[in-house]
C-alpha cells in the first residue's frame, strides 16, 4: 500500500496551514481598523496568490522534500540555503505556539478552567497527541487534516453568510485611536501585517514533496487553489463578523466568533462554536507540526543538518526532526503561561510574519533567476508582484520587529560555524 498522499490531502495541509488561529483572532485584531481591514486582507490575498504561483513553480522544477531551501540551494547555492532552511525551520515551530494557546484558549471557558497549571498541562497534553499522530506517517497526519479541515468550514461559512444579512455599515467606520492618523501607506501596511499572518503556510505542501504523488502536478494546484479558497473565505469572515459585531465590543473579545454565534442564535450554539474553533486551530497545529518535520528532514537529507534527523520510523516518519521540532515547542508554551509573556502573542505573530518574509524575498529571488531567460512576461510580472509585495511590507515594518525577527536567522550562526564549515570543509577535501 502507498504510503504517499493525493491532491485532497495536499489541499487540505494548504488550507489547513493557513486557516487557523489568525482567521479566529483575526476580527478581534481588526476591530477599529474599519474599511482599512478589509483593504488589508485584499493586499495579502494578492500578495499570497502571487506567492503561491511562485511555489507552485519552484516545486513543478524541484519537487522534493524540504522546501524552500531546496529552491535556494538549486539556484543561490548552500551558505544561502543554509540560513533559509534553519530560518524556516525555526518560524515555523517556534509561531505554533499561538496556535496552541488560542487552541486550548477557546475551550478552557467551557471546562471552567482558569488555573494556569492545568491550562499548561492542556496544551502540553495537545501539543503530544498531535505529536504521536505525525509520529505514525505522513499518510496519517495527511488524513487527519483532511478530515479537520471539513470541520472547520462549518463556522467559517455559516457565521459570515448569516452575519452579511444583518451587516451594519457604521461597525467599517475606522476608530481614530486605533488608526492613530498614520500614513495612508504606513496604515495599510499595518493591516496588511496582520491580515497575512492567516496565509502564512501556504507554501507547506512543498516541504513533503518528496511524499506526494506526481508532486510536480499535485502539489502547485494544490497551492494555487488552497490559497485562492482561503483568501475568498477569510474577506466573506473578515466582513460577516466585523459588521455583525460591534467594533468596541470585538476589541476587547477573547473569542469573537463564540460573540459572532450568541448575536446569531439563541441557546448554546456559541458553545459548538467555541469547540469548533478549537478543533480548527487543532487542524493547524496537525499542519505545522507535519512541515516542520519534513523541512528538518529535507535538511537532513541535503546535508544541511545532522544526519539523525532524516531519521525515519518504521511508518516512513522523520521521528527525530518531529519529536525536536515539539521540543522546541514546549519551552515556549512554559513561558506563556505568565501574563507577562501571554500579552506578547501578537509580537510572536508580528515578528514570525516578518522571518516568514525574509524567507519568501529569498524564494522570489530563486523563481525571477529561475525565469530570466523565460519568455513570458506575465510570470515574470507575478515574481515582481510576490517581491514587491514582500518588499513592501518588510519597509512598513518597525525596525524593532525587523531586528527581532533577524535574531531566528543569527540563532543558526553556532551551527554553521562549528558543524556546517568544518563538515563541508572535510566534504571538499575527500573530493580533492
């Protein structure tokens, strides 16, 4: 039996990568921002297609497991490749901590729970379930996000179709301390930050490529129709709550689609819904948790990180790079437990939005070198799009975020110097 996965199941780690925890946080991010959001999440969507295209490209000329330091090896070389792969890896396991927090968050209302030990224990609990799934083969982990991704359209299309008929135009007038008389492009920028932190994952299915069936064909109409669906649904989400809920009220909501479903319906409706939501930022979780073990895979495979984690088990799973990448996880999850460090889950966001950046501009570059004899135009004008796109809101971002966000990069720099070089050195004398 085949232990690869289809074009659904590839479809489903798309949509299931970028819909998650941002979609159900995202209205209350946005409150006061009025019109300005919606803007925002039209600038990402042109910016994320564009980047899907780019993906879906790059994977169609190197379809193999790892992603987007493939793409960078085969055409900038390995010291690039290097800091993008560890880059990635890092983001990539290091922003699931939001989507643990915000999983576990939704549900512990309806438990009753508000003691931080139990809280901790919950998330470090999910964190492990969803672990040993992925520990049993990409086959599995793909079923999985197959199924929760069916869950998850539940409320993401019966809540907004139904707030659209009760929509008031007053809730889209901008709120001027949330606005904070910024520069037409600084504002948008700003909103365009947050609202592309619900695409980041659209270039997932590329790290298993190397378990996918005819991944040159799978796995670029998989990102290009994932992402296409995932913008139409979050503007439909992004103007169905925010004009169902009042702006003051959805600033300060912990679960704005729970506040979405009590204005709606009558009973205890709003409690399936706050499962529901659970179940989605689960979904993403799944997602994350299976690309961050193929990206250390990859690595591994390519010579880019010790041989033990390309590692795999008797189900064909890169147990060492999984089990790592949820270590590395968990230490996180301690800290914020602390009030203190809670409140900074938008800076987590803020800042592996921008890493996520620094990785994409590099994939750009790869796709623009890969066409410069091409003799379409229109390619060439969506490489520009995607660069000028990740351009743009790298220069809009605080110069603090840019700093912090650089540190994920500089974080490989003992790796590299003590076992990369001295490896690759060994490498190039044996050849000579």
């Amino acid at each position: 039996m085949s232990r690869k996965i289809g074009f659904w199941s590839v479809f489903a780690l798309v949509t299931g990568s970028q819909i998650g925890s941002s979609v159900f946080m995202a209205p209350a991010n946005l409150a006061g921002y009025g019109t300005f959001a919606i803007w925002g999440y039209i600038l990402a969507a042109v910016g994320a297609m564009s980047l899907s295209y780019v993906f879906a490209t790059l994977c169609s000329h190197y379809p193999t497991t790892g992603g987007p330091h493939v793409y960078v090896n085969n055409l900038f070389g390995r010291v690039p490749a290097f800091f993008t792969g560890w880059t990635y890896w890092v983001i990539s396991w290091v922003s699931t901590t939001a989507v643990i927090v915000t999983a576990v968050g939704y549900l512990a209302p309806l438990l009753g729970i508000t003691d931080k030990g139990t809280l901790l224990a919950l998330q470090l609990g999910l964190l492990g379930v969803i672990t040993l799934i992925n520990l049993q083969g990409v086959k599995m982990a793909g079923n999985v996000e197959f199924f929760l991704t069916l869950l998850k359209f539940v409320p993401l299309i019966i809540i907004p179709v139904l707030g659209l008929m009760a929509i008031k135009a007053d809730h889209f007038v901008a709120l001027p301390e949330v606005t904070r008389d910024l520069p037409l492009s600084s504002l948008l920028g700003q909103v365009t930050l947050l609202t592309l932190w619900g695409f980041i994952g659209l270039e997932c299915a590329t790290t298993p490529a190397g378990s996918v069936e005819n991944p040159s064909k799978t796995i670029p109409r998989a990102i290009v129709l994932g992402t296409l669906s995932v913008a139409i649904l979050y503007i439909l989400n992004c103007v169905g709550v925010m004009g169902l809920v009042h702006p003051g009220m959805l600033k300060v909501s912990q679960a704005p689609y729970v506040d979405a479903a009590q204005i709606l319906f009558s009973g205890n409706w709003h409690l399936g819904i706050a499962v529901i939501a659970s179940v989605v930022c689960i979904g993403t979780l799944n997602a994350w948790i299976l690309a961050s073990g193929q990206i250390a895979l990859g690595l591994a495979q390519d010579g880019f990180l010790p041989h033990f984690f390309a590692k795999l088990n008797k189900k064909d799973a890169p147990q060492w790079s999984i089990l790592i990448s949820s270590l590395g996880i968990a230490p996180l999850l301690v800290m914020t437990v602390e009030d203190n460090f809670a409140d900074q889950i938008r800076v987590i966001i803020d800042i592996s939005v921008t890493a996520f950046l620094f990785v994409y501009l590099m994939c750009c570059g790869g796709y623009l070198k890969l066409l410069k004899n091409a003799q379409s135009l229109m390619k060439v004008f969506v490489g520009l799009v995607a660069a000028g796109f990740c351009l743009w809101v790298v220069y809009e971002t605080p110069v603090d975020v840019l700093l912090k966000a650089s540190v994920f990069t500089l974080l490989g720099l003992p790796l590299f110097l003590f076992w990369y070089l001295p490896k690759e050195k060994r490498g190039t004398k044996a050849l000579a």
